[in-house]
C-alpha cells in the first residue's frame, strides 16, 4: 500500500468535486478517453469479473439516439455535454472469465445461475462505474452521474441483440462552476455506520 494521499489530491476526490450540471465548450478526446478506461479497468470487482460496458456516446448522432430515453431533468445537460457515458454491464460477463480469472473454472458459479450472474454484473458494474467516476476526477475531468432515463429504450437503440444491459448514465466534461448546485448534507457516522 502506498502513502495516504495528500489533502489536494483527497479534496479533488471527494471534499472539493462536484456533480457538474453545465460545460464548457472544451471537448474530450478519444486518447482522454482511453487513458480513463485503463484507470477504471483497474478497480477490484469480485472474481475480476469486470462486467461492466462502457460506451462513449460523443457524437451528435450519437446523442439524438441517447434524446428519446433522458428525461426532462437531464435532457439539455446531456445534450451539451462533451461526453455522455453508458455504463453498461454484460449478462454473459462470465465467458471472459477464463482469460479473467485463470487459475480455476469459475465459469460454472455464473452459468449455473441466471440470476446469480445478472445480481454479481449489476453489483460489480456499478462499483466500476464509481471507480469511472472517480478516475475521472483523477483526470481533472468534471462528472455528472444520473440514473434519470428509460433503461428499455437505452437498450433498445444501444444494444439490441447483444448481452449489454445498460445500468446508469455519466456526463464527462469541463464544468461551468455556475452549474454547481450548493452541496447537499450527507449524514453522519453515527446515522449511517456502526461499529460491530
């Protein structure tokens, strides 16, 4: 393990970021993109899983496919933003797990059970969707997750014919600070954490 980090690093993390609702005109390019990839893949997800999909929707025509799903709330923030992430998760996640997973057959925990797989791909999508998130920031990249859309109609123009289930949405850009809303509480430790 390495040296705790230092509180700049801690504060672009988590006590200074923000969700961005609003960007500037700044696009993000594809190398950007990949660079994030390669430090999201690297977050832990049980039995290295690593079910979840991504797809950088950053065209216009990938946008208008993305309009008819987003809902009122999140529709022009959408629109303008730079980037818009699906993350995804593959059902059939397990057929990578030779290649994933070699030093045992560990295929048969996932097939065995349908809804067993589906549970560990949504669970573990969702953890690298937060590990996105957070390399993101990493990257001096501004965030905006959002689980405000139609799932079936993301599928449907998305990955129709495919294993991909869509899970929840994240905006990647610049942000403009006047779209900052003020931050909300959270609660404390001792109303959400206990000590056994």
């Amino acid at each position: 393990m390495t040296a705790m980090l230092d509180d700049d690093a801690l504060n672009a993390l988590f006590r200074e970021a923000r969700t961005q609702n609003a960007w500037i005109d700044r696009p993000i390019p594809d190398e950007m993109l990949v660079q994030l990839y390669d430090l999201t893949k690297m977050g832990p997800t049980s039995a290295n899983c690593s079910p979840a999909r991504f797809v950088f929707v950053r065209t216009p025509e990938g946008k208008e496919k993305l309009r008819p799903a987003l809902s009122s709330g999140n529709l022009q923030k959408t629109m303008a933003a730079p980037v818009t992430v699906i993350v995804a998760y593959d059902v059939a996640f397990y057929e990578k797990l030779p290649v994933l997973f070699p030093h045992t057959d560990a295929k048969p925990w996932f097939t065995s059970s349908p809804s067993f797989a589906e549970q560990t791909a949504f669970r573990n999508s969702s953890l690298q969707g937060a590990y996105l998130i957070l390399a993101a920031r990493a990257l001096g990249i501004g965030t905006g997750p959002m689980s405000g859309f139609k799932q079936d109609l993301v599928d449907e123009a998305f990955f129709a014919g495919t294993t991909w289930k869509s899970n929840f949405l994240v905006n990647l850009g610049y942000g403009d600070p006047s779209g900052v809303f003020d931050r909300l509480p959270r609660l404390p430790f001792d109303e959400a954490c206990a000590l056994a």
